[in-house]
C-alpha cells in the first residue's frame, strides 16, 4: 500500500509543479493589459515645437525649440530686457535623444557657423512630466530646465 500513495503524492507534485510551470511562463493578462498602454518612448514625444520661458537677471527670455524627426532643430530665442528692447536670436543643428539625455549640437548660431574650437553643445538629462511637458538637468552646468509642448499653430 506504500506503493500507491507515494505514486499518488508523486503524480500530486507533478501537477503542483506543471501549474506553478505554467502560471510562471504564460503572461499574466493584467500585465499585458498594462504593457500594451504603457507611456510611449520618451524619442516618439520630442519631436514637435517646444516653449520655455524663464528670467535671468533683468532679462525674460523666451526660446522655442523645434525638434523635427528627421534629427534637425531650430531654436528661436527673444530676449527682453527691462527697459523692453527685444533682441532676437535663431539657432539651428542637429539633435538626439539617447534614452536618457537630449542632446543637441549647434551647426548655425544666429545664421553663422560656430567657431571650429568650440562647438556648442547642449545635453540634458530629461524626464517628462507628461505627454506635453518635460523638465531636464545640464549636470555640467547646473541648469535646470522645463519646456511645454506648443500646439499645433499655436504661437508664444
């Protein structure tokens, strides 16, 4: 009789162990719900028309950042003084987006080439706020930054 109840437990483990099996390898349907609406990757949300305001000193500063998807940017930047003058400023280059950082590199400054000895580069670390805002850190400089996506149309 020995024989039979360890043949039992034994089929008993086997169908324990074939169901933990099978709940470990087949997808839980919560995390596939869950994996089909996550975010969408930060590199699909850059590309559009970006605002960001901010005063230094005496001066409001106004620049708008056009990411294209082909990895081209234009950067337009207004600066007022306190007085109101407004001095304008369009910068152009190319840009990408490493997975963490937005990198952008400066190929026309105010319609000019940049020196050949300095190169500006601009690189933050970016986390977005939501679909239409991110906030980023220059951890060279110390800057902190938060842009807003601009609607379609929609002029600052």
């Amino acid at each position: 009789m020995a024989r039979p109840a360890s043949l039992l437990l034994w089929t008993l483990n086997i169908a324990a162990a074939g169901v933990l099996l099978a709940a470990w390898v087949e997808p839980d349907a919560d995390a596939s719900a869950a994996a089909a609406t996550h975010a969408p990757d930060p590199a699909e949300l850059l590309p559009g028309t970006w605002l960001r305001e901010y005063g230094v000193q005496d001066l409001q500063v106004r620049r708008t950042l056009t990411l294209e998807p082909d990895g081209a940017f234009r950067e337009a930047v207004q600066v007022t003084d306190a007085a109101g003058r407004v001095t304008g400023y369009a910068h152009a280059g190319t840009w990408l987006y490493d997975g963490r950082n937005l990198k952008r590199k400066y190929s026309s400054m105010n319609g000019e080439a940049p020196s050949r000895r300095n190169l500006p580069f601009a690189t933050f670390e970016i986390t977005f706020e939501s679909r239409n805002a991110f906030t980023g850190v220059d951890h060279i400089h110390r800057n902190r930054i938060a842009y807003r996506r601009l609607a379609p149309g929609e002029h600052p």
